[in-house]
C-alpha cells in the first residue's frame, strides 16, 4: 500500500490525488477499502506539495518549540511516541493527535509563594 501512495505521489506531486482519494482508488483496484496504513505517505499521495508542506510543519514545530523553552522534558518523549504511532495508524486514531498536542505544551516553573 505504501509503494502506491508513493507512486500516486510521483504521478501528481503538486496537488495530489486529493483528500481520500486513495482509499477510493484501492477499493476500485482490489475491492476493499482499507484505509491508509502510514499518515506520511497518505498526505503526501492525497495532498501533495502541500502534505510535504505540513509534514514539514509537524516535524519541526516540536523543535522550535523545544529551542524556545528547554525546560519542557515531555517534548521529545510525546514527539517520538508520535512520530512512532503515526508510522502504523494515522492521525484517524485519537492518540497520535492528543500526544502530539501534549507535545507542544508549555511548561514553565513559578516561583515558590513563601505564606508569611
């Protein structure tokens, strides 16, 4: 499955096939519709330049967010459980978009109040 989404990306890589298209394509072909086993490659078939686009926003936001503050240690443990998720379910799954949510929190430490 991923070999044709790659293939679909290739025969139209500046806008896709467009959004669900390919789980259309495959229930044409072989009779079932399966949905998409790989997020990566689904965007990239079904939206072409504009997936790589969006890939590219959810990779390295986390980063630039870590940069800016280095104090949130969840971050790259809730980006690579993420990245991990979205290989063999989806975003079609709740979890890989609540972690990935969790991931971009901002933890900041406050001062202790001292009760007089």
């Amino acid at each position: 499955m991923t070999g044709n989404e790659i293939k679909h990306f290739k025969e139209n890589p500046v806008l896709g096939l467009g959004v669900g298209k390919t789980k259309e394509i495959r229930s044409k072909k072989r009779g079932n519709s399966i949905s998409t086993h790989n997020e990566i490659t689904r965007m990239l078939a079904e939206h072409g330049l504009f997936g790589v686009a969006s890939i590219l926003i959810l990779l390295f936001t986390p980063f630039f967010l870590y940069l800016k503050n280095k104090e949130n240690i969840y971050l790259i443990c809730f980006f690579a459980f993420w990245l991990i998720t979205i290989n063999h379910t989806g975003m079609r799954v709740a979890a890989p978009s609540f972690v990935y949510a969790l991931a971009l929190l901002s933890f900041k430490k406050e001062t202790e109040i001292k009760l007089v």
